[in-house]
C-alpha cells in the first residue's frame, strides 16, 4: 500500500506556492534517502567565492561564451566547434550523446581553453535514456510514485555513463487539450498529481548527491503555461487570469523548485502578450524572488530569435537585449547573445550586471555539478568507454517491464473477454502490431528501436507454440498523403505499405475469420503524439477505423490495444470492442508487457491521468472544472444549462479511471468528525474490498470540494490516494488525513486562504464513481 500525500503548510500564495512532499505521510520506498529529500547543495560559500574568484579573470568574450548552448550538427560542424570551445566561446553542448563524441570536447575545454572551464551536456531524457519507459502520461497512470522514481533513477545513471549532466525534463505543464501533441510528455491534467511526481522525478535524477557520478542536474520544464496554448497548437498563445495560473498551473513548476531543480528551461509561449524569454515578471518577480530559485535558466530552441515574430523585438539587437535582462542566462541554439551582447554592452544598452549574472548562474550549475573539481566526473576515464555503446547488457530491461505493466489501463472487458487464453488461434493485426519503433514512443532517447519489445514479439514470448498467431497489417498508420509527408519530414518513422488499402483489410479479415480471437493494436505512431504534433481530430484516423469496422463485421471477439499519446475520442471503440487496453507508448519492454495483461499473467491496475472525451468538441473537457449557475444534471437534463444538445454529456471515460480483472467495492465513506476548528485533525477513512476472484490491485482517491467560498471553487480536486494490493475477498480500511492546507486555495486577490463553511468529501476508484460525506469547518 502506498500513501501519497502533501503536508500542510500554508505559505504566502503571492509565492504561488504549491505544497511540498511530506515525508512522514508517504510509504517507505526502496529509494527513501532520495525520494524525501533534495540533493545538499554544495557549499554556497566556497562556492560564490569560487565563481566570483573565476569571474574576475574571464575576458568579456569568454563570459558571453559560457551563455551559449549549442548543438553539434549542420549549423555548427565539430571541428568548428572543438574551435570554438578551446577558445572559450561555448559553456554547453546539448544532443551529443556518447562518451566517445563528448570527450573531445571536454578536452577542449579543460585541456585548451585558457582558462580551463570544464563544459556540461544535456539532452531531452524524458522517460529513459538506452532503457526506455512508458512516455508521461504512462507513468502518470501507473500511480505509483515507486515506479516513476525507479525509472527516473535508472534514467540517470544510464545518462550519466553516457557523460549527460543534464536531462531537459521532467515536463510539468498542465495540460487539459488533447490536441496538443505534447500531453505525452507530462503526467495530466491534474495539478497536484503533476507537482507530486515533478518532485519524485527531480530528486530521483538528482540523488542525494548531485556531484556524484550517477546523478544529472534535471532543468524541469516548460516554465510557464505551456501546455495552455490556445487551441491545443504547439508554441501558441496563452491568455490566463493571475488567480488561475496561481492555483492551477503555476504550483508543478514550484513544487519542482522546492525539491532542488537545478535548471529551468523557459516556455517558447507568450503570456498575457509577452513572451515567457522576455518575461521579467516570471523569470524575475515569480521565480526568483518569490520562489527563491537559484539555478540556471535555459532558453528553449531558438527563442530568443523568436522574440522578433512573437513581434516585440525589432531585430536581433533588442531580442538579445529583452532576454538577457528579462533574465535568461543559456541560449539555447542561435547566435544572438555571441552578436549582439558585447556591443549592447558597449553602447549602454545593458549593464555588465546583466552579462555577469547570467555567467554567476552557469559557472555555479557546473559547480554544483562537480565538474569544476572532476571534469571528466560522469564520464570516467577513456579506457572505461563501453566499446559498443547500444550493448544488451547496459539496459534496464526487468525494471522497464515491471513498470510498463504498471502503466496499462484496461478500458473495457466484456464478458471477461480478456485476458486470453493461451491456447487456440488469435489473429494479431493492425498498422502498430510489430513495430518496434512506435512502442517507444516521442523523445525516446538513446533508445535503439531494435531493442524494443513490439506487441507482436510479446506475444509470441507468452505463448510459444502452445497458440496460433496470425498476423497481418490490415491498414496503413495513415493514408493521408499529406500527413505521410509531414510525419517523415525528417526521419523516416511512419512506414507505408503500398498495397491497396482494401486489400490490407482483406487480408485482416481473413486472418480474423480463421481465429478464435482478434487483437488489434491500432492508434497513433509514435510522431503524431510529438512537439509540432497538434491534432483536430483525435479520433483513431480513417484508415484504421476502416479496419475495425471490417473486423468487427467478422463477428469475432475484437480486442483493441490502443497506442497513442494522447487521449482519443473512442466512441466507436468503445461501442463495438470486446475488450480495450490502452498501453500509451510503453516503452522497451512494451510488447512483454503487454503480452503479460492481455494474457493475464499481469492484472491491470493504472488510471488515466487526463480525461477522454465522447468528441473532440467537447474539449478542453477535465474533472475539476468550476460550477456555472446553470451546471447541467444528467439525471435530470435541462434546456437551460451549461450542456451540448447534440452528444450525450460528460466524458467517455473520466479522470482517475482504469478497470482490473477482478472487481473492488468500497464502503460508505466516515469522518473522524462532522464539525472541526482550524487546524483540528480530521481523517477520512472507508473500507475496500476485492470482490472478485483474483488478485488485484486498485487506486483508490481522495478528492474534496469546498461548497461556498468567495469564488467559486472546482467540483472537486484530488487532495490523496492509496494504491492497494488485496488478495479475493481481502478487505481493508484506509485513512485519509485531511489537512488544513487541503482546505486552502488563491483567493482573487492572490492570497492563500482558508475559509470556514462546509465541505465534501468524496472518495472513489475514480473520479467521478464516489463516495460522499460532508463536514463542517467552523
């Protein structure tokens, strides 16, 4: 059992504090020492004193060398750059990810620059590194703070060995339009869900010991509000009030901050008309000084040059100029801070204060890092380089398994349609079935594609020759020309059987007629749920509808395993399937995983962390939207209320959702008191049962809702959970703390408040099949 909770602690909302870990209430794990605690920071004396010491020797050019952070690639060719480096006019490299490529250049810098400044590396290690996990919103699912913590801290060693000081992630925007295609990288919809697992994934890459050799420095992101663009697409606009971003969207990037992130990197979105790069009130007033952040702030792609289309700089000159006093210290991929900041400088236009600071920041990251005491720290010596770099036996393939099943969600189970038998024939179709690429999903890392587990594989693993497997492809991804295009832009990824459309569905039907059973696995491929991935229309696409139409007309079982990114509009899905698995991105291990559900030697337990709409109208659709005063009543539908006339109201499947192969009840929900003073105890327990006949695993959820403040308030939000194992027909009760800081939130004027009046208490296996009971704050 597994209690995940935050602890009670009111601070000052003008912070837009979120709350922070509480240690005593979370349930011993394997990893304690760093799970509950942020990594020490270095000595902030010897420190400053060190970096103040080095300042005063760097030449103008070298300090506004360490601002930038660079690729290796077309636009920067190595021997240029090993130039460069030795020359004192680079401070980071991103995207070189081997030990052999990386040493160079820390050989340039240590051995041949004058001044001997080691560099740091960074790459996007989202979920994995060589070991690939479930994407986000997969580990999100699993709700076990466990699993995510052990994959984050595999993720860096692994990273580490490669010589990585640095993973841009974890990504904690909220996010609640599933258009946007980089809801796979982040955890949901939920606020408190999100800062939790910020913090486990901020200390699990950090360790308690961030110089050690096997810890990275995370640089959380995208600050701030990135995934509230308008429209669901990618880089756009975000229009919030102080008092929603406060409550809702500001607190994961805070809680992050709390655990000790050692880097931000800055959001390409514009808030309120101005761009997060030029953004002195975030980057300044919010983050420093009233978080208290003393890390390093990195630029996105390419965004300081993007200040002149975002339209408020009028040449690169000015963009420079906004960003280094708005207070972006690395630029990230172009040239305008090595252009433009020495004759900025030099004509008045910004102080060597702004230059300086920005240096304070990357000189104390590297500090902290320990590579100013052991360059070569996380890469070791050259005799240690592995001579094979993608070897078997540097993966984490029991781990990625484990929590890859962890992940799965079953939507649906018909007549107990799953989990298979393993005996007979079963027709294993669709565009996904064997690929090995997309199982792993967007920003996979080093991840070696053909290391992966494809569904197919998985099977064939779990069955041997005990079942008949026929396969067959049945559709293409995609049979959109265009969208082909876009997708293989630049890699080849999506590959298209140029067979005719109809005849691929033959040929499934075909194989579905001889079977006892058919699997589908259809979806998304693994670039349609990316950054510049924006959908309209998530539904499952044309083609592969055509297929499920086609087999479902077979009459037989149709069971559909769902990859994809995002969560889909499965109307039809869920109409005609048997059975539904949604398996995201799982990762290397995904097709084992699998395998393991859907023949029941695993007994699903994850739940969505985002909510799935009927339509893709209904979006933004998410469980703790405020009250309207008409809010519809779909046991007793009115005209005149906050409703669509044309679709049958609510989600398809709500937030906190995901069935098991065995059943759960639970009883009435009983407060320790009905009526409490401010900071009385007040615990909420109710008692879960396995009612079924196999042993399962279940989440069950706290959520309160305050009834009468002086804005209005959600209709409910998630303040707790527990995650239990019961044996058939075990029972258990679990208790709930409710704290005094549960019962806050941001007032109008951006204060943190707590206001008497009555309370509900609703406790459910998801969010909207509850429990209820009611108390009284006086």
């Amino acid at each position: 059992m597994k209690l995940v909770r935050f602890a009670g602690l009111l601070i000052s909302a003008a912070a837009f504090v979120s709350p922070t870990l509480s240690v005593a209430a979370a349930a011993p794990l394997n990893y304690d020492a760093w799970m509950n605690r942020q990594a020490p920071a270095a000595d902030p004396q010897a420190r400053d004193a060190f970096v103040e010491n080095l300042l005063r020797q760097m030449t103008l050019d070298e300090k506004i060398g360490q601002l930038r952070l660079i690729s290796v690639g077309p636009d920067n060719l190595r021997p240029d750059v090993i130039k460069d480096i030795a020359a004192g006019r680079i401070g980071a490299i991103f995207n070189t990810v081997v030990a052999r490529d990386i040493r160079p250049m820390q050989q340039a810098a240590v051995d041949n620059s004058r001044l001997k400044i080691p560099l740091f590396f960074a790459y996007d290690v989202l979920h994995g590194h060589r070991t690939v996990f479930p994407i986000g919103l997969g580990l999100a699912a699993s709700w076990d703070m466990e699993a995510v913590a052990t994959s984050a801290r595999i993720a860096a060693q692994e990273a580490a060995a490669d010589g990585l000081d640095m993973s841009f992630s974890p990504m904690v925007d909220i996010t609640r339009d599933p258009r946007w295609g980089r809801v796979s990288e982040g955890y949901g919809e939920d606020t408190w869900l999100t800062s939790r697992i910020g913090q486990v994934v901020v200390r699990a890459y950090q360790g308690t010991d961030l110089t050690a050799p096997d810890s990275i420095m995370a640089g959380v992101k995208h600050f701030a509000l990135y995934g509230a663009g308008e429209g669901g697409r990618d880089y756009n606009t975000v229009d919030m009030s102080p008092q929603r971003m406060a409550q809702d969207y500001l607190p994961p990037y805070k809680a992050a901050v709390d655990a000790g992130a050692g880097g931000m990197m800055i959001s390409l979105n514009s808030i309120n008309g101005i761009p997060a790069t030029s953004n002195k009130w975030l980057l300044q007033d919010v983050l420093r000084k009233q978080w208290g952040f003393k890390g390093l702030t990195i630029s996105d792609h390419g965004a300081i040059h993007e200040l002149m289309r975002h339209g408020v700089a009028r040449d690169g000159r000015e963009a420079a100029k906004l960003a280094i006093q708005a207070g972006i210290d690395l630029s990230m991929n172009d040239r305008l801070y090595a252009e433009h900041l020495a004759p900025l400088l030099r004509d008045g236009d910004i102080a060597q204060e702004d230059i300086d600071r920005a240096v304070r920041d990357v000189l104390a990251a590297k500090y902290d890092l320990g590579l100013f005491a052991d360059p070569y720290r996380r890469l070791g010596p050259a005799s240690e380089d592995p001579p094979d770099v993608n070897a078997e036996s540097r993966l984490h393939r029991e781990a990625a398994r484990d929590i890859a099943r962890r992940s799965l969600v079953l939507l649906k189970n018909d007549k107990q349609t799953l989990p298979l038998q393993k005996q007979g024939t079963i027709a294993v179709v669709g565009p996904l079935h064997d690929s090995q690429r997309d199982v792993m999903g967007s920003w996979s890392a080093a991840g070696v594609a053909k290391q992966s587990v494809s569904v197919l594989t998985g099977m064939q693993r779990a069955v041997g020759d005990r079942v008949r497997l026929i396969t067959a492809h049945g559709a293409n991804v995609t049979d959109d020309p265009a969208i082909q295009r876009y997708l293989n832009e630049y890699l080849p990824d999506v590959v298209v059987d140029p067979r005719p459309a109809q005849a691929m569905i033959d040929e499934a039907v075909q194989a579905a007629q001889a079977a006892d059973v058919v699997v589908a696995v259809v979806g998304e491929a693994q670039g349609m749920a990316h950054e510049a991935s924006s959908r309209t229309d998530i539904d499952v696409p044309p083609s592969q509808k055509r297929l499920l139409e086609a087999l479902k007309a077979t009459g037989k079982p149709l069971v559909i395993v769902l990859m994809n990114g995002r969560p889909l509009s499965l109307t039809w899905e869920d109409a005609n399937a048997d059975a539904m698995l949604e398996t995201w991105f799982a990762g290397t291990e995904g097709g084992n995983a699998i395998a393991d559900v859907l023949f029941g030697d695993y007994n699903p337990s994850g739940k969505l962390t985002m909510t799935f709409p009927k339509n893709v109208g209904q979006v933004p659709l998410y469980y703790q939207h405020l009250n309207t005063g008409r809010p519809f009543n779909p046991a007793a539908p009115n005209k005149y209320t906050s409703r669509y006339f044309d679709i049958e109201n609510g989600p398809l499947y709500p937030f906190g959702y995901g069935l098991s192969y065995t059943q759960f009840s639970l009883s009435d929900v009983s407060l320790s008191s009905k009526a409490i003073k401010a900071r009385d105890p007040l615990t909420a327990s109710i008692t879960v049962r396995n009612t079924g006949k196999r042993a399962g695993e279940t989440v069950v959820q706290l959520y309160l809702q305050d009834l009468a403040g002086s804005i209005s308030r959600p209709v409910k939000e998630l303040k707790g959970f527990q995650k239990v194992m019961l044996q058939p027909g075990e029972r258990r009760t679990l208790q709930f703390p409710i704290t005094y800081d549960d019962l806050s939130f941001i007032g109008n004027d951006l204060k943190r408040v707590v206001e008497p009046g009555d309370f509900k208490v609703h406790v459910g296996l998801d969010s909207q099949d509850v429990k209820e009971a009611q108390f009284t704050l006086q």
